[in-house]
C-alpha cells in the first residue's frame, strides 16, 4: 500500500527535501531521480532504491499502476503526496508526479581495467558546468567509454541538473571521483594507459593521435581548460581544429570530438 503524507513537517518529507542540497547528499550518500524514463533506466540497471515517491494524480492514474506495483513487490516504501507538496521537493518546472531516492554507487579505478586490450577512460578535470557534465557523461555512455573520473574539482553530478542531463547515462557507465588526481594519473599510467589531453596550444591535431590503443581522454575546466598539473602528467596534448573566429568549444562539444574520434578510429 501507498504511504500518505499530508504534512511538511513529516521527517520523510524533510528527508527527501534536503537530498536538493549537496551536503545532505554526500552525508547520507544518496540521490533523488525524476521521471518515468530516467527511473525506468535506474531500475534496469539495478540501482538500489532507498524509497519513491509520487503525486497523488500519478497514483490515480492506472496507467502508472505497475510502476508503484514493481517498488511495492519489492518491498521498497513508497510516499505519496498532495500535488503540491510533491511540487514542493520537485526539482522540475513540470514535475512527471514520479521521483527515487538512490543510494549513490561508489567506485574505485583500482576495481576496474575496462575493456583489457584498449581501455577508455574519460577524466573531468574541474569541469564545473552541470549541464556539460551531464552531457559529458551521456556522450561517454554513447561513445562506449569504460569509466568516467572525475577531479576533485568537478561539479557535484548528483545535483538534479546534472542527473536530469545525463539522461540515464549515470545509471549505465561507472563514474569515479579521483581525491588526488596526479596519483590517479600516475595509476593509470601504470596500466599502461596513454592521457590525451585536449589543449589550445597543441601542435598535433586530435584525429593524428593514435587512439585504438588504451588512453584516457581529457576534458578541461570550461574557463581554463585541463590544469598544469594535468598537462604535465599526459602523454599527448590535441587541439582541434577551428576554423572561424571562435576562440574555443564548449567543454561538452569539445568532449565529444575527442570522444568520437576514439570511435572513428576504433571502427576503421
């Protein structure tokens, strides 16, 4: 049966409340999804569901019924509340009635080899936009990455903007936060992995950089692109090329050159 509640000073309602803010998150180590398809890639891909809740229109409506049925079968609580009050610990313009609080996987680069003839990586170093992380690691996804790293100085990708941007992604690619990023590179070296960095002031183009062996590709900070430390550490600086007067891509767009010529390469 569905949970009632009426009242914002319920804890549950609080709880799920503070999960918008990122110290709560980090503390209590879960997330909060929205949306039919985003919870639909959620649970195909066996996240671990803390609780749900819904709006009392989705609740009423029977086409919703065997979404509420799969949380309840599985002994997972479901709340319901007023329209309002959903409204109120949504973070949509124009919420679907649906939301999941998910606890948040965590990974380590030492767990992983990716795939072992060629692996992919994908390291953020201090991208800060949430939409273009979102986008990065949707991108990633597509582009068969096998691990995004982030640096320490990364945007918080639970936030609700970025999960929203990533389109389910987060749910199928492992994303792992490097506290030290130059013993992260230097382990990553140590697989015999090659750090391409994106840089304005390469001389060699991206698409002339060998990329079928294993690398991890890099994406800069969205105003001052991959940091001094990181251009120390990588084995190859790329630039892609630009025609017109723009002085350079969105960090999202650049990405996903990079990412697709690892692709390109990787077919032919």
């Amino acid at each position: 049966m569905l949970i009632e509640i009426t009242s914002k000073s319920n804890k549950i309602y609080k709880h799920i409340k503070s999960l918008g803010i990122r110290s709560h998150r980090e503390k209590n180590n879960q997330f909060i999804i929205e949306g039919i398809k985003i919870i639909k890639d959620a649970i195909h891909s066996s996240a671990c569901f803390k609780m749900a809740a819904v709006s009392d229109s989705f609740s009423q409506d029977r086409q919703n019924a065997d979404m509420i049925e799969w949380f309840l079968s599985r002994h997972i609580d479901v709340y319901k509340f007023t329209d309002q009050m959903f409204k109120d610990i949504s973070h949509t313009e124009t919420p679907q009635g649906i939301l999941g609080v998910v606890s948040i996987k965590q990974y380590s680069v030492d767990h992983l080899s990716g795939n072992k003839n060629a692996p992919f990586y994908v390291f953020c170093d201090g991208v800060q936009d949430p939409g273009n992380m979102g986008t990065i690691i949707r991108t990633a996804d597509a582009a068969g990455a096998d691990v995004v790293i982030l640096s320490k100085g990364c945007v918080d990708i639970y936030n609700p903007k970025t999960v929203r941007s990533t389109m389910g992604s987060m749910f199928h690619v492992p994303i792992i936060k490097a506290e030290d990023t130059a013993q992260m590179m230097h382990h990553v070296k140590k697989k015999g992995i090659h750090i391409i960095s994106g840089h304005l002031s390469a001389s060699t183009y991206h698409f002339d950089t060998n990329m079928k062996k294993g690398i991890m590709i890099v994406i800069g900070n969205e105003g001052n692109g991959i940091s001094d430390e990181v251009v120390k550490l990588s084995d190859y600086l790329v630039k892609i090329p630009i025609t017109g007067n723009a002085e350079s891509l969105n960090a999202a767009v650049a990405a996903a050159i990079l990412m697709y010529e690892v692709v390109r390469q990787r077919i032919d």
